[in-house]
C-alpha cells in the first residue's frame, strides 16, 4: 500500500509540473511562481518539460529530454550525431526513425539540411525561421543531394512500371508521386521503347515520409537517374511559430541527363512540411513574401538535366530538359506545382539523334498544419488536418 502511496504522490507531483498545468490552474499556491507575465510556465528546466506531450493525432511526441533554453541552427545532417537527441519520441511507433531537435525556442537561419532521417523540430515555446529552411532535394549540374529522409525511399506508392530498355534510344523515366501523380516517361527509338509509367497519386498521408523519386531512364546506354523526392520535415512549437521572413523548400530534383541513347530521369516528387502549434491560443505568423513549396522536379532528356523548383518562384514548374537536335520541344516533363500533376516526358525523334525519351516531370507534395496559414505563397496549398 505504501509503495501505491508513493507513486500516487509521485503522479500528482509530475501533473502540478507539466508546463499546460499551471497556466490552467494559476489558482494553485505552488503554481504561483512558475507563471510569467504572459501566463506561461516559465521554468525551461523543470524536469517533467522533458516529458510532456506535444502534437497531435500520428504527429504526438512525447519529449524524452530536456533541450536547452535557447537553440540556433544552422546547416546539418540528420543521419546521426548533433544536434540530434538520441532518443525517439514518436508516441506512434509506426512514424519513422527521425532526428528530433529540442530546445525551448528555436531559430533556424538560412539553413540547407540534409540526411537519411526526416526532421522534426520541436520548439516547446517559439519557433522562429529565418531566410531560407531548405529540406529539397537537389540535382544541379548532376550533382545529387537529398533532403532530410529523401536518401531512403519511402515504403509503398514509388514504384509504377520502368522504363524499356532500347539499343536505339531508351524510354524516359516516370517522375516521382506525392499527392498528385507524376509524368509519364517519353517513349524511345521512336516508340519502340515504352516510357515509365508513375505511380498513382496517394491519399492524405499519416506519417512523416519524403517524395517519391523519378524513375531512372531506360538504358540505351545508361538512363539517366531520377530526380530525388523532397525531403519530410516537422516543425512544431508550443506557443508561437514564426514564418514571417521564412522560404521554406521541400521540392525534388530535376531528372538527370541519360548517356550514348539513355532515356531521361524523371523529376522527383515535392516532400512533406508539417506545422502545427501546440497551443489552442498559440499563433503562426507569416507575412506576404512567407514560402513554403513541395514542387516536382522537371524530367531530364539525353540531352540536360531537368531542372530544381525554385522556392523564389513557388508556382512556377520547374522546366523540364530540352530535347535537343532536331526535336527541340520534345524534352522532358515539367514539374507540378498548385496541385497540377508533373507533365508527360516528350517521346524521342526518329531523325537527329534524339532517340531517347524525356523523363516524366515529378509530382507536388504535402504541406499541413493545424491551423489556417495566412498571408504567404503555398504550393501545393496548406492542407487541414
């Protein structure tokens, strides 16, 4: 009986000190001075903040540490080590293995991250972006970089049917999938050489994953590879998240260029950028040149790389790579933006030496938060819970 007693007074004690139990009882004498001026728990050390619940639904973590009062962030990687805790705190143990980055405000400027996880940013009071938070995936001049969880594909929904393979001319690569589906693939060695064909497009996701990535070219020599799909982050805060100087690019890459008769890649897929406020007086403020862009990337040719979205520009498609030779508006597919679909890769020519098919432009992603997001440009646009 005695050891119940113990942890019964043990409970109580953690619910007096959850940083949401003062604030709706400022009549409790042991409350009285943890409460500041604004009506907020003010201690950043009280053990039992690092036990508190946070989110929603799929997207509830329950912080298994305590982080600092005062964190900002810069570029990273989020395979392994700093800032990364250790622990997981998914309450879903279906969501994915992420890196969790903890501190009681948060800011993040003009950051480019990169991993194999996707991230999730918990600010236990306010979260604040400035400049650019870039989680995209990327293929300039051929060189691959993949956003946060991007490197992984995600299980299920990517895989459509590949491209033909094709001596005089391979077919392009299918872009990538999300929320809209992406191009089909161009045919090759004029039509003898099917294209890709892209995955269907998914329903509302229920756990953090990137963009699906483009397919590779079908060889006539070597395809050209697939754009990644963006990368998956989640920022969540308890009080206040501050988009209001913020640029945030969750896109996929443009499809690369396929060699000696190689179809294009496709372009990737958009990612994922969850946002949501702990609580219910809590606020996201933004301001007119706020971004937030989960764009496809556009299809490759033999001939160039498609191109990267650019955040700058959140409703413009990424253009897809000229055909070349003789067929110069056959090229590869446009990447979605909005809610449009990547555009179909242009098929080979069957004179010039065009004979490989243009890679499929990548569909859009995902954005979500918990409540309306005002003033800013979305693509694709913020989707309710």
């Amino acid at each position: 009986m005695r050891s119940f007693f113990i942890v019964a007074i043990a409970l109580a004690g953690c619910e007096k000190m959850n940083p949401k139990y003062c604030p709706a009882h400022p009549d409790d004498p042991d409350c009285a001075a943890r409460i500041d001026a604004a009506g907020m728990d003010s201690d950043a050390y009280d053990p039992i903040d690092a036990r508190a619940t946070y989110g929603a639904g799929n997207y509830a973590v329950d912080l298994p540490t305590v982080g600092p009062a005062m964190l900002m962030l810069g570029s990273f990687n989020t395979s392994g080590g700093n800032p990364c805790i250790s622990a997981q705190a998914w309450v879903n143990m279906t969501q994915p293995d992420a890196c969790f980055v903890v501190a009681r405000n948060v800011t993040i400027q003009d950051a480019t991250i990169t991993g194999s996880r996707p991230l999730v940013v918990v600010a236990t009071d306010t979260l604040t972006i400035k400049g650019k938070l870039d989680v995209a995936s990327h293929n300039a001049s051929g060189v691959l970089t993949s956003g946060p969880g991007a490197i992984n594909p995600p299980a299920g929904g990517c895989a459509g049917t590949a491209p033909q393979t094709d001596s005089g001319g391979g077919g392009g690569g299918a872009g990538g999938t999300f929320t809209t589906k992406g191009g089909n693939g161009g045919t090759g060695n004029a039509g003898a050489a099917n294209g890709g064909i892209a995955a269907n497009s998914m329903t509302m996701p229920m756990l953090l994953r990137a963009g699906c990535s483009g397919q590779t070219g079908g060889a006539g020599g070597t395809g050209g590879s697939g754009g990644g799909g963006g990368g998956a982050v989640y920022l969540l805060a308890g009080n206040v998240i501050d988009l209001s100087t913020a640029q945030i690019n969750a896109s996929g890459a443009g499809g690369a260029i396929g060699v000696n008769r190689g179809g294009g890649g496709g372009g990737g897929a958009g990612g994922m950028v969850v946002v949501f406020v702990d609580s219910p007086m809590g606020t996201i403020t933004t301001a007119v040149t706020t971004r937030i862009v989960a764009n496809g990337g556009g299809g490759g040719t033999g001939y160039g790389h498609g191109d990267d979205p650019d955040v700058t520009m959140a409703t413009v498609p990424a253009m897809g790579a000229s055909a070349g030779g003789s067929c110069p508006t056959n090229g590869g597919g446009n990447g979605g933006v909005t809610m449009m679909t990547g555009t179909v890769g242009g098929p080979g020519c069957s004179t010039g030496g065009g004979t490989m098919g243009g890679g499929g432009g990548g569909g859009v992603g995902y954005i979500q938060s918990n409540q309306p997001i005002g003033l800013g440009t979305y693509s694709p646009g913020v989707t309710l819970p």
